[in-house]
C-alpha cells in the first residue's frame, strides 16, 4: 500500500507539473513568474523582499520577475497605505481574473471531492500533507546552493 500511495503522490506531482506549465502558457508568462503570481494570490501584496523570500529567490531576480509580471498586466507596485515607505507587489483586477478562471474549477472540483470523505478521513489527509509539505520543503532545502561541478 506504501508504493500505491507513494505512485500516486508521483502521479499528482506529475499532474500538477502539467497543470502549471498550461496555466503559465496560458497567462503568456515563465513558470517562475507563476510561482510569484501563486504566492501573491495565496499571501495577498507582498514587499519585493517578502515575496523573493516567498518564492525562493534572491532580490536582483525578483526585480526582474516583477518587471515582467507588470509588463505583462498582472501585478503592480503600489505604496502600503499604512507606511508610504513601503512598496507592496498587487495582483492587478486582470491576473484575479485569470487566476479564478484558471484555478477556480480546480479548487471548485477539488473540494466537491474533498467533500465525499468523513471528518476523521480528512483529518488523516491533511496530517498526510503536512509531512508531504515538510518533507518537499526539507528537500529543497537540502538540494539549494551552488550546483557541483559534473566530474
């Protein structure tokens, strides 16, 4: 049953690969700026800073991401209106309007699903996806920094 299990995790990962490349080919944007757009829709305004952090990347990066999320109408720097020093990243009214477009029948599907399990089954899914998170997020870490050399 661990190998079922474990299959299955592969094959959602390998689905959500696909889903995403789609959903970024359809906002005419790169995986990484639909990672940031990702990270904006589930955090809401984020500083250049928070939202690099978010993503995983450093602040020269992020600079350009956000150029090009603004270029392409999907995000825009704006000043916190609680501290003028500060600049927040927005999703513009287009990308909300993208993201519910593409990702609303997902998460609408997902939770009629989601709804044909007891409380106690839910309850063992979200513990099972807490350490999936944690193990995915412990990884990544492990494999970050400098690239060795092939030799």
């Amino acid at each position: 049953m661990i190998d079922s299990v474990t299959k299955a995790v592969q094959d959602l990962q390998d689905a959500t690969d696909v889903l995403d490349e789609r959903a970024a080919r359809r906002l005419a944007i790169n995986r990484t700026d639909l990672r940031c757009l990702s990270r904006l829709s589930t955090r809401g305004p984020l500083t250049a800073s928070e939202l690099a952090t978010a993503a995983g990347l450093t602040g020269g990066a992020m600079t350009t991401v956000i150029d090009r999320l603004e270029r392409a109408g999907l995000a825009e720097r704006r000043r916190d209106t609680a501290d003028r020093r500060r600049v927040l990243v927005h999703l513009t009214e287009h990308a909300e309007r993208m993201s519910a477009e593409i990702w609303g029948p997902v998460l609408t599907d997902a939770q009629v699903e989601l709804g044909k399990f007891s409380l106690a089954e839910l309850s063992v899914i979200e513990r099972f996806l807490s350490l999936a998170l944690k193990n995915q997020q412990d990884h990544a870490e492990r494999l970050r920094g400098p690239v060795p050399e092939a030799g």
